[in-house]
C-alpha cells in the first residue's frame, strides 16, 4: 500500500505523458470517487469456486520494525516522514501470531516480503541471523497450510545502494538480481507465487517526490524495473517452473490504459498473472477523491471499481489470470469513518463485486486483503487498513485487536463469498470514470 500526497497527479500526468497519452492525462486530472449510487436491486451471484485463491497481505518494511539502513531509513532521518517507523507493528517477531491469525481466518494465500536491507546490510556481507528469520517465516507460512507469496521489492533498498545512487545508477540492476537470485534460490522449495517489483508507478512517485530519484532518471528507472523484472522472472522459471509471477499494478483511475504502457505493456510476455491492487474509485459526482492525498479515510470507497478495474485487465489480457494482490479501505486511527462505511461492510461488499466480475466471466482468481494488521503507511501510523488493528504509536503491546471484518472475511472464505441475493451496502457508482468512459458508459448495475 502506498500513501499519497498531492504531489501524486503531477506524476500520474507526467506518466500518461511519458507514455504519450496526453488526452488519458487530461481525462484523469480532474476526476473525484465514488459518486451516488443507483438505487433498486441487483443482480444475484454465484459462490466463487472452490479453488479461489483467498489471502491476505503485507510488506515487510511497513510491518516488521527495527528497521536496517535503507533508502526509508535515509528518508525519516532527513525528517521526510512525519512518524519513524521503529517498532511498527513488530513482524519482526510477531509473525507466528499474524500467521497463525491468517490461518484461523481459512486464508489459502500470505502476502510477505523478504527485504533486501535486512539481508545485504553491507554490501557483499549477508546477515545470517535475517535469513534464519525469513527461513522460519516462510516455512511457518506452509506449515499453516498457506502458499507464500513473496514480494522481491516492496520500495525499499539498502543504504549502500542509495548512497551508489539508488535506481540513479545503472548498476543497481546487477546488484539487485543478485539478491533476489539468492532469495529465489533459498524459497523456490516452498512453491510460493512471486511479486516481482511492487506498484511500479506508486514506487516511482515515491523516489521522485522523497528525493531518492532524480526526475530527469525516469526513463531510466523504468527501463531498469523492466530489466530486473524480466531477469529475475526467467530466472524463477529455471529454478521454480510452473511458478506464478508478477507485478502487481497500482491502479490508477482514468490514466490506467496511458500508465500501462511504461511498464506492464512491456512485460507482458513474462507475466504469468495480472496482480493488481485496487483501493478507491472516480466519478464526476463525488468530490472526495481529493482527500486521498492527504486524508484517505475521507474519500469514498466504491468497492464496484473492482469490477470496472477487473473488467480493464480482461479486455488488455484476454484469459489471463486476474489476481488481486491488495485492497482494502482506510480509517484514520481506527476510528469510524466520516461517511459510515465500515471494514465488514466494505469487504462484504468487495466480495459481491469479484462475485460478479466471475459471473461475466472475467478470470480473477484471487483475492488479498490489505492488510493483517495496521502498519506503516509510508510515513505515517495514521491510515490503518488491517483486519487487526494495532496502535502503535499508544500501545507499547501491540496487541492484535480483531476488527469486525475478521468475522466477516472468515464467513466469506467459508462460504465462498456473499450469498446469491446479497445486496451491496453501498449502491454501484453513478458514471464511474474507473476505466475512462468505458465504466461509465457501460455501468454494471
């Protein structure tokens, strides 16, 4: 998960630029969520096959705690975060109990990374004592009767590496295969899925607007997470065939289809899935959409955009599987949100919307939740998006407290989703922009 400032949509419109698609840009700079929805019912669905693929997800910067020297770390000491990481939700040593929670709520999938700062905390001396602690997270991942799914690059990279220069330097691909060669070839047994590089557009925002790319690198930047990318993922293959690769997809409304074209259109032949994670959606009605940059708890939530975001990838990649790595809905300190809608509500209603994307014949085959637990948001404790939260800035425990919606996803995998007549808490968006005009001139309902 990424979290936002208003510094996000002069990237996004740098990108659909890149990619020259002027006109997407445009469409996409003045959008806002989750409009008024219809009213009157909908249709029915059918239970999701027995072999969906229900999990949950996580990252290991934003939930392990005590933290190596990385580009984040460089990033809070410089004062560009308003909370240190510290502590976070203590994955660290924790992590038997987030599994063992995951497997209590019937999960066939954990999302994990393995972080590159831990284990190469000095360039060409490997820390032991981090892999015998991935070693036991991802057998304790298959012991609970879960599959890995390992993410290779969730945003964050040794101090060394941004003292060479970050993805400045042309040869971080090498050093970064290096690594991730090591990691494929120690958790390969365990027949996880893999992610590749996480959310490249987001990660892109992120170096820029903290300082760790220079602009003018872009291209470059791009090009290299195209490298790795196909590297490591022929790579995988040799070691690991049949594995499930990716690289899961920020999806940003509107621009998408322009966004694309940097870096998925490009890799396309080495994607085994279309991993995409999907939070907020656009229309003409509802102004909110603003509040994502800087109080995400304020905009509207519109689980349909799933469909529309779904049905995207559907008509780009016709039969390949859809997987989604990450969604989920903020609150601000785990406080109600300002416009009522709660998590179990709001997973409930993501549920019909899978439902009905594979009634229509759309080929998702999975589903994560975002997140286990509260973490940190890129920067700030403030946006909690886990099924349990944890206060970390108040409780020097850190206790797991369970959220309503851990009773209602563990209802959800048993039952293979919502049942027939189920009816959305939240009525489907008036003129949804998810996809262009194609979602709105083509609504679900």
């Amino acid at each position: 998960m990424r979290r936002r400032t208003s510094g996000l949509l002069a990237v996004l419109t740098g990108l659909a630029l890149l990619a020259g698609g002027p006109a997407a840009a445009a469409q996409g700079s003045g959008g806002s969520v989750d409009g008024v929805g219809s009213t009157g019912s909908i249709e029915p669905v059918d239970s999701l096959p027995a072999d969906f693929l229900w999990g949950v997800s996580s990252s290991g910067f934003q939930s392990e705690g005590y933290s190596p020297d990385s580009n984040w770390m460089r990033y809070e000491a410089e004062g560009k975060t308003k909370d240190p990481v510290g502590t976070s939700a203590d994955f660290r040593h924790r992590y038997k109990e987030d599994i063992q929670h995951a497997k209590d709520l019937g999960t066939r999938v954990y999302r994990m990374g393995v972080e590159w700062a831990r284990l190469e905390p000095q360039q060409g001396r490997y820390d032991e004592t981090a892999w015998a602690f991935y070693d036991d997270v991802v057998a304790s991942i298959r012991a609970a009767g879960m599959q890995p799914m390992i993410t290779l690059d969730h945003w964050v990279y040794p101090g060394w590496e941004f003292d060479r220069g970050g993805w400045n330097n042309a040869g971080m691909v090498a050093d970064w295969l290096a690594n991730a060669r090591k990691v494929v070839d120690r958790y390969a047994k365990y027949d996880p899925s893999w992610i590749t590089i996480n959310e490249p557009s987001a990660y892109l925002f992120q170096e820029l607007s903290h300082g760790g790319l220079d602009p003018v690198n872009t291209p470059a930047a791009l090009d290299r997470w195209v490298q790795v990318h196909s590297g490591i993922y022929d790579y995988i293959h040799q070691v690991q065939p049949g594995a499930q690769v990716s690289s899961n997809v920020a999806y940003f409304q509107a621009v998408e289809a322009a966004i694309d074209t940097t870096f998925l259109d490009r890799i396309t032949d080495k994607l085994d899935f279309v991993g995409l994670d999907y939070y907020y959606s656009m229309s003409p009605t509802d102004l909110s959409y603003a509040n994502v940059f800087s109080e995400p708890w304020k905009a509207s939530a519109a689980p349909d955009g799933l469909y529309y975001a779904l049905r995207h990838y559907a008509k780009r990649f016709p039969g390949k599987p859809l997987y989604i790595v990450e969604n989920g809905m903020p609150t601000e300190d785990g406080k109600p949100r300002p416009d009522g809608f709660a998590r179990a509500d709001h997973l409930r209603d993501a549920a019909y919307w899978l439902q009905r994307a594979k009634d229509d014949g759309i080929n998702v085959v999975g589903y994560n939740y975002w997140a286990t637990t509260d973490n940190y948001e890129w920067g700030s404790y403030t946006p909690r998006f886990g099924l349990y939260t944890v206060d970390v800035k108040n409780d020097p425990t850190l206790e797991r407290k369970p959220t309503e919606a851990v009773a209602a996803y563990r209802s959800l995998i048993a039952q293979g989703g919502v049942p027939t007549d189920y009816q959305p808490s939240r009525p489907p968006t008036a003129c949804s922009l998810v996809d262009g005009l194609d979602s709105c001139l083509s609504p679900a309902n």
